[in-house]
C-alpha cells in the first residue's frame, strides 16, 4: 500500500496536496482498494463553498458507495473531468488523480492534518 | 395441516444430536414471562380439501367480472388477458424464485426483466426503466421525490385531472417533508396550462400530467406545460396508460424527464387491487438517482452476454439512510406478466388493443348521445369518459341488476372504460339502461 | 448464447387476435397526439414465445428447484393450493371499486385476515394496504411521526436504528423526514442497553428493532429496551422480517411493541416471485390506530364495509387496498396451519437452524455460537486469512453443489458474513447434505483455494464483470 512524502493526510483516507494557496484532493491508496472497482465519482460544482470536514462528493464502487469529505476549508476552482468517463483512474493512480482543487480559506486547517509517517501508523492501527 | 416435512421421530433425534431435552429448549432465549403459554386464538386447522372448499365458498361470495361485462376504470382496468401469461406464471423457477441477487443461478429472471424494462423503454420513449414499483400512485409519489432530490427544490404541481388516489399517495409520501405537493384545479376535464404556467417558478421541482387523464381525456395542453416547466429548469412527470401507448405519442417524445404509470392492464387481473405494477421511467441523465432495480447487460469471465443487478449503491442495502428510496420488494412476477403479455400482443397486437379500445369507447359515446345523454366533457378521450348522470348511484344500481358492472361514480356523472374486451351488445344494452335512468 | 426476445422478432409473426368487432371506425383522434413509429416491441408467435419463456425458467432457481437458504428471507415452500385460491375468479376478476355488495366475501377474507395477524402479533388493529416489508416500515414510521405530530410533539426529529439493521430501516427512517442515529451492539450481539439509555431523550421519535435480530439472536433484554424507549416518549417499532422466528411462541405486542409490520412473503409462505409483489401489514397497538391509513374495513350489521372517514389517518400508501392477492395466499396458509400449524413451523424453524449452526461448528467461524433463533451468521473469516477465501467465494462454490447461496455480507458487523436461514421445510436429509457441502468447500478452501475462488463452474455463465456492469450501464436492448 502506497503512502507518498509531502502529502497532508486526514482520518479519512483524503490527501491534500498544497499548492500556494491551492489545495489538491484526492483518495488514499488504502482508500482506493478499500472501494474496490470505482465505477462512479461525483464530484462538487465549481464555486461552491465548504467548510473542513463537509461532505464534496460521492465515490461509488460495484458493492459500496462513500462520501467524499474535504479536509481543508474554501472554495471549489476546479475539479476533474476526466473521472466521469474514467472512475476507475482513481484506482489505478490515486494519488495522481485528484478529485477537486480548493482555494484555502483558512490554512491553519493543515494543522488538524497527518504527515505522512502519522498516517502510516495511523493505517497499520487501523487494520488491528 | 402443516408443511414442516419431518416427521416427531426425526425431530427428536435432531434435538438429541444437539444435546436438547425437548422442543422448548429451543426457546430458553425468551424470557419466561414473554412466553405466550397458550395456543394462539386461531381456528382449528384444515386440511387442503376443506381449505378448497371454504376458500371456494368465500370467492363464490364475490361476483367476478367474468359474469358480467365490466365497464368500471379510473385506474384498474378490465383487459383481455392471454392464456399464455397465466400459465408461464405458474412455472415456478420463477414465481417461488428471489430477487436475483445471485446472477450465476437467475439468468432467466435475470433476462426476463432486462427485456420488460426494454419493452417499457420502447412503449415509453425513454431511456432507461427500472424493475418495477408497488404500484402507479406510488411510483408517480418516487417520481416526485426524485424530482425534488435532483432538482433540491421542493415543490410540485399537480392538475386535478390526475387520479385522486395517485394525489393521495403522493401526499402521503410529502409528509416525510422532504416535498410538498400542490394541487391545481383542472379546466372543464382538463388540466389548466394556464394557471400551472402561473405557479411555475424557480421553487418547482416538477409538474405531473396524466395522459389521458383521471377522467379519459387528452392532455392537450401538454406542449404549453411542458415548455412552462422546463423554462424554469423543472422537470415534467408524465403518468401513462400503458395500453394507450400502443396508438398515443409517447411520454418521451412529448419531453416527459420522468415516466410513472399503472401497468396492471399489461397482463395483471383485476385482484381487487392488488398486487398491480408500478412501472418506472426516465432519462439518462437521472440513471445513477432512479429508485428501484436495476438490470443491466455485462459479459462473464468467458466473455459471455450475461445479466446482473447493477448499479446496487443506490439502493437501501448499500446506501441505507443516504439512499433516495427504501424500495427493496417489488412487483418483479407482476412484471413479468407485462412483459409476456407484450411478447404475445406484439407490435401490431398493441396498436390494435389500443385501436380496439378507442373505437367502441366512440361507439358508446355515440349511442349515449343519440340517446339524449350527454358526456361531461367536451374532450378527445381515449378509452374513457364521464357520462352526466343526474343521479349516478341510482344508474348503477339499475346496471346492476341488468347483470352489467357500471362506471365510477363522480360528483354528477359515471366515468365508463371500454376495453376490447367490451363488444357491441354489451354496449348497447349499456346505453339503453342508462337512457332509461332518470336524467336531466 | 440464448437470445433476446428482440432477437427471435420476426417481422410479421403474431401471436394474438381479437374478435370481430362491428361498430363504426372512429378516426378521430388529433394526429399530433398520435405515435408517428410503433413501440419496437417483440414480433413472435405462440409457440416461439412460450419456448422462450419456458428456456428462461429453466435458467432461474426457486425454492421449488432447491434448498434456498437466504437469512432474512425466509425461503420457506411456498403451498400449491394458495395459487389455486387466489387465480378463482372471486378473487381474481373482481374490480377493486365494485359495489361494495358484490365483493362481500373479498372484504370478508381481508377483515378475517387482519383478526389472524391480531392474534399472532398481539397487536390491536391493523392495516393490509402496503405492498412490501419496506412499504409497510414507511407507513408504520409516518404514523409515528403522525402520533408525535398530532400530540404537538415537534421536536422528535430523530429515529434510533441498530448498527446491524436491515437496510430498509435508516433508508425508512430517512424517507420519512428522520435523522437516524445509530444503537451499537453489545458484545454479546444484541443491543447495548447502554448506550441506547444514553441515546435516548426527547428528541428521539422511536426505535426500530428487529427481534431476533439480523444475528438471529433474540433481544433478551426488550422488556428493559421498550421501558426505556417508552420512558424517553419514543414509540418501538418491530420489523416483522424474523417473525417465523417466534409466532405462536411469543408476540412483538406482548413485548412493547407498539407498530410492527409483517412480511407475508416470509413468514407466511407466498411466494417471492423474482423479487414481488409482497405484501407488508402494519399492525399497531390502540392509540395509534386512528393513524392507520384509509379506507379501514368494518363490519356493521353483518355487512362488510370500507370506511374512509378516518380525519387522523396518514392517508393511503397504495391507489387501493393492498396486494389483495398476496393475502389470498397468507390467509390460506394460516387457515392450513392454524395455532399448532404456526407454532410447529415456527420450531422447526429455529430447530433447522440451530442444527446447521451446530453442522458447521469447528469448520466456520461462529461469531455468537449459542442458541440461535430461525437464522444464524456464520463467518468465512478465517478462510480468508489463510487462503484468501471469501464469503463471496464460498457463495460462489455452494452454486456449484447446487445450493442457493445464503446471504453475505450482511449484516455489516460481522466479517466476511454467511447468514443462514434454512425455514421449517426442509427435512433433515436436506440439512445434511448441506452441511456436508459447506464442509467440503471449507476442505478446498485450504487445499484447493484457487478452485472455490473459481467457481461456479458448472453453473450456465461463470463470475461476471460487475465493475463494466456499473461503469457502462446498458440498461436496455438497441437493435443494431
């Protein structure tokens, strides 16, 4: 199971990737497999706003459906295209896939996150 | 008489294999004071002969349509039902079958119900069509719900030509207060295009039509609330009569988003209500929300064509409190039914049922007239209309004891259906009972 | 590969006639609403159209075909005289809106219907009109919000539901306008009473149990778990799926239960039909019948009757009455029974069940292996650790025997889940051999781990790619 360097974690299995005051989201690898076969991904409207923690979208599989959650604060400038023909990248590629790129409202929302030595300890608790 | 297949001697041995000393061990789980410890209030128990009998007795005690021609509609209907579809019923790999869940063992039921939301498809001119619901006011209260959950506004228009009982089950689905449901007055049997357009606004989820309407008329004001509806980016809910789509332009073509009808009238009895068929249908861009099953096409690990339930997630076993519907049960037997009896009407058969229908509803319509009668409306019909009737229990009452089943009374008039299975004499002995009743 | 009705279509065939007809044409109709193409809809005589039919049965397993042992569904056979009752004409052809003179013995048979379940379920009045199990939990949560509603009891915006509830419950609950709050359980499988006394408070409307719940496990503590529902204001409510577990043994309203629904197409043997119709009764304890929904049947004089004036009922769920023919059959089979009938079912069933869970002892993980009730969950747990074997798997390999598999995956608190639910007919012969399949794919698991992750092999279509079933909806037949 992969976990990349240089990425915030949250407890739910999202990463942010920081990009000035951008934040790039998407699912973890333990998420992705987790799923199993994603056959479709839904992902917020442009401009719309939320807080940490609130639910963006929805990841289905063949056999399980999950909210999409983002870690961090702000508004909605982009999301990926790409996923409505091809859900099944986010298997393939979770972490090169976002979902949606935020722009930060309140960075102090990092701080609540996991590095990625935290989040590996955190997954290997969280499969006892 | 009991169906349990063992018999004591087993039983006790089974009990001793285990370590039991009798039957009630088996229930030292319940507390003693839970315990019911005394055979339930039931009668005695019968045998199948005497079952056969009694049941015999009780059904004798209703007057079937069989023995007399039926001209009652307003949402059941007495259509022609083939000898084929009874009998492919009784195969029971499919009526004592479950939901296939289980696609290796269900690829008979599996097809069965891919071709009837085919055919449903086709009738309707809509996408996609789902297994089946309860029944059609229930699936139009769904197709509410759906509207107002894609759209995330919550209001919906419904004219009064609409069946009652559909407005009823609606509002009963509206007080989980996720919706409200908002009655329009009708316009001389029709709905009002004028007063709907009025009402729509940025807070309508949608507008329903029936078509034909509660009453048997043409909606012919559809193109009007159509293009109401869909200026504000609402949808328009259409109800349909099955049998009607065999000659009338379909829910599709008229720009329907959703399509939530009654199918008892493709192969399903009577039954005094139940169990009926609510057929379900929309389009593509509401595929991933529609409630209900679902069967789609995929191949096996040989590259085989092969069916399966799919896109399960939204469903109540997967979603569970995030699910659009709790719907699991359906009337999967009732659908197959439809769907082998519009294999065996066919493409021709339906338009000619439906042709059928139409022709000796005018017939009626016409002898009523030349009796000096006069129908309720001035309207397009197209198998049912409402006949002025001073005093309708009355009318009835003199049907009946003609031997002849009559209409639904309303406030005023007797709505009359004319299915093909109705023919010449039996209308015409209609119209004569009804011409001589007291009238205005 | 066996072809679509479309498929076999031939231009012209038919398979349908009508009588002559002697009136006038009509010509009528304004052509902008008429179809300007046919629905594309089959072109097949009789005989193509009855073998069709007949081929796809034979692809299709009922319990008549074999052993069918769902958990949560009781699978139970399903008797041939109740299909005879409800095809007689009486019962069949009669139009829900007749006279009500003419359909005594239909309203007859629905009133003497809801007595039966009165006295099975120990509830005080009751409604036949909801179609299924799910139809019968939403109106049953609606006259709870109904009850609270009319009482002016504003803030009960949340319903309690177990963490291994059926499905239907938090997506009823959430149907209804509800916020569902979800009960753990206890390690001992069954409610943790703790914490639904934590849970409780004046904003909590109900709560929704099944007993025995979806572990087959009876709620030995229900007496304390209505007393503390109760106390808090709220209303219980019974999910009659598991009834065959205790009819005739015990009744939900001797236990505190104020409304339950009762599935007729479990517990009391009409059959499911590939999924439907099934019918869903609710039943309700004395104050809250005058939410029932309309019409009501009463006996006055003699004569049966529809009644519809009922100013606090939630309104109807259903255009009519309910799935009349449905009751047809349950109304045969409890006549069949009667109270020795339905207690003996009963027991066998809890009997069978407790046998396989026995069977199986040793070979699968049991997770709560003490007396179970009608059904019991056992785990592929720890073919999974060693071999990589699921329950799916297994599943899978039991098609192979030719079993219908049990229900997996369900509920969601217990790993890798195989719920089992024999019903009370099946003979002990039937149970061993079972048994002794389970075993043998428990053996190939360890030995053989690739073949069960294989199978079925010998079913008509081997596993099917689901991910393209769901990531390319084709929902429909297109001609080419």
């Amino acid at each position: 199971m992969e976990i990349r360097e240089g990425l915030y974690y949250s407890e739910d299995h999202e990463w942010v990737r920081v990009e000035g005051d951008r934040a790039c989201i998407g699912i973890t690898d333990f998420a992705q497999e987790h799923l199993g076969d994603i056959v479709f991904v839904e992902v917020p409207d442009l401009d719309s706003e939320f807080e940490a923690g609130a639910t963006i979208g929805v990841i289905e599989s063949v056999k399980a459906v999950s909210d999409m959650h983002t870690p961090v604060s702000g508004k909605v400038v982009a999301v990926n295209d790409a996923l409505e023909d091809s859900p099944g990248a986010l298997n393939k590629d979770p972490y090169g896939q976002h979902i949606a790129v935020l722009a930060m409202s309140d960075r102090a929302d990092l701080d609540k996150l996991m590095n990625s030595a935290d989040y590996a300890a955190f997954c290997t608790r969280e499969a006892e | 008489m009991g169906y349990v297949p063992n018999p004591p001697r087993v039983v006790r041995e089974m009990l001793e294999s285990m370590g039991f000393q009798g039957i009630d061990d088996l229930f030292a789980d319940i507390p003693a004071g839970l315990r019911l410890n005394r055979e339930l209030n039931l009668e005695a128990p019968r045998s199948e002969q005497e079952l056969r009998q009694e049941l015999g007795q009780l059904a004798a005690r209703n007057t079937a349509v069989d023995d007399r021609p039926c001209f009652l509609g307003a949402g059941a209907y007495d259509h022609y039902i083939p000898a084929v579809v009874e009998q492919l019923l009784l195969r029971s790999e499919f009526y004592t079958a479950y939901t296939p869940y289980q696609p290796e063992l269900s690829q008979g039921i599996l097809q069965a119900i891919f071709e009837y939301q085919t055919m449903i498809c086709n009738l309707t001119a809509m996408d996609l069509a789902n297994a089946s619901m309860y029944d059609g006011g229930s699936a139009l209260a769904e197709a509410c719900s759906l509207a107002c959950d894609t759209t995330r506004r919550s209001r919906v228009l419904v004219p009064d030509t609409v069946n009652p009982r559909f407005l009823d089950v609606a509002r009963t689905y509206a007080g989980g207060g996720k919706m409200e449901i908002v009655a329009v007055p009708g316009s001389d049997g029709i709905a009002d295009a004028a007063a709907i357009a009025s009402l729509v606004d940025s807070r309508t989820a949608a507008v329903v039509v029936q078509h034909p309407n509660f009453y048997g008329n043409l909606e012919t004001d559809l193109p009007a609330i159509e293009k109401a509806i869909h200026d504000q980016k609402g949808l328009l809910i259409m109800s349909v009569d099955p049998i009607s789509l065999g000659l009338l332009k379909p829910p599709g073509a008229w720009g329907a988003d959703i399509v939530a009808g009654e199918g008892q009238a493709l192969g399903n009895p009577l039954s005094f209500g139940g169990p009926y068929l609510g057929f379900f249908a929309a389009t593509e861009k509401l595929m991933r929300k529609v409630p209900g099953r679902l069967v789609g096409q995929t191949v096996d690990l040989d590259g085989q064509r092969a069916f399966v339930l799919t896109l399960q997630t939204r469903e109540q076993h997967i979603r569970r409190e995030k699910a659009g519907s709790n719907i699991c049960s359906n009337e999967a037997l009732c659908a197959l039914a439809a769907a082998i009896y519009l294999s065996v009407a066919g493409r021709e058969g339906l338009k000619e049922i439906a042709a059928r229908c139409h022709r000796l509803a005018c017939y009626a319509r016409d002898e009523l007239q030349k009796r000096g009668l006069r129908l309720k409306y001035q309207r397009p019909f197209f198998k049912e209309f409402a006949v002025a009737i001073r005093d309708p229990g009355a009318a009835n009452r003199a049907l009946l004891e003609a031997g002849i089943i009559g209409g639904y009374e309303l406030g005023g008039a007797l709505l009359l259906a004319f299915t093909e299975k109705r023919n010449r004499t039996e209308i015409d002995r209609l119209v004569s009972v009804l011409g001589g009743v007291d009238n205005e | 590969m066996s072809k679509l009705i479309f498929e076999k279509s031939v231009p012209g065939a038919r398979a349908f006639s009508l009588p002559p007809c002697d009136v006038p044409e009509p010509g009528e109709l304004p052509d902008s609403f008429l179809r300007e193409e046919d629905a594309l809809l089959p072109e097949v005589s009789e005989v193509e159209a009855v073998r069709h039919y007949t081929e796809l049965s034979r692809r299709s397993y009922g319990v008549d075909s074999g052993f069918y042992p769902l958990g949560s569904c009781t699978m139970k056979y399903n008797p041939k005289i109740n299909e005879w009752a409800a095809r007689l004409p009486g019962f069949a052809n009669i139009h829900p809106y007749q006279d009500e003179e003419t359909v005594q013995g239909a309203l007859e048979l629905m009133h003497d219907l809801e007595g039966m379940l009165r006295e099975i379920t120990g509830m005080d009045s009751f409604t036949l009109q909801p179609a299924a199990g799910a139809h019968g939990e939403m109106t049953g949560v609606l006259i709870i919000k109904a009850y609270h509603n009319h009482r002016r009891d504003l803030q009960r915006t949340k319903m309690i539901v177990p963490d291994s509830a059926h499905g239907t419950n938090p997506a009823t609950a959430h149907m209804a306008g509800f916020e569902m709050i979800e009960v753990k359980s206890s390690a001992r499988g069954l409610v943790d009473i703790a914490d639904l006394r934590a849970l409780m408070s004046d904003q909590i409307a109900g709560l929704m149990l099944t007993n025995p719940n979806t572990l087959g496990l009876f709620e030995e503590e229900i007496q304390e778990i209505a007393e503390a529902v109760h106390a808090a204001g709220g209303i219980l409510y019974y999910d009659g799926a598991n009834a065959n577990a205790i009819m005739g043994v015990a009744r939900p309203g001797d236990m505190g239960f104020d409304v339950c629904h009762l599935n007729l197409h479990k517990t009391f043997g009409t059959p499911h039909g590939g999924g439907g119709p099934g019918s869903g009764p609710i039943g309700v304890k004395a104050f809250l019948a005058d939410f029932l929904p309309v019409p009501v049947i009463v006996r006055r004089d003699g004569r049966f009757a529809l009644d519809y004036d009922r100013p606090l009922s939630i309104g109807k769920v259903l255009s009519f009455y309910g799935n009349f023919g449905v009751m047809v059959k349950a109304y045969a089979y409890i006549k069949a029974l009667g109270a020795s009938g339905i207690r003996e079912a009963c027991e066998n069933a809890v009997l069978n069940a407790n046998y396989i869970r026995t069977g199986l002892r040793g070979h699968y993980d049991i997770p709560y292996d003490r007396l179970c009730k009608h059904e019991f969950v056992a785990s592929a747990r720890r073919q999974k650790k060693e071999n990589g074997v699921s329950a799916l798997d297994v599943a899978k390999s039991l098609i192979d025997y030719g079993y219908h598999p049990p229900t997996i995956y369900f509920p969601l608190i217990v790993e890798e889940a195989l719920m089992i639910e024999p019903t009370e007919t099946e003979t002990r012969e039937r149970l061993d051999d079972f048994i002794e399949a389970m075993l043998a794919i428990a053996r190939d698991a360890a030995e053989h781990p690739e073949q069960v992750k294989d199978a079925p092999r010998k079913a008509v279509i081997r596993r099917l790619d689901e991910t393209r079933a769901a990531r390319n909806p084709v929902l429909k037949w297109t001609p080419e």
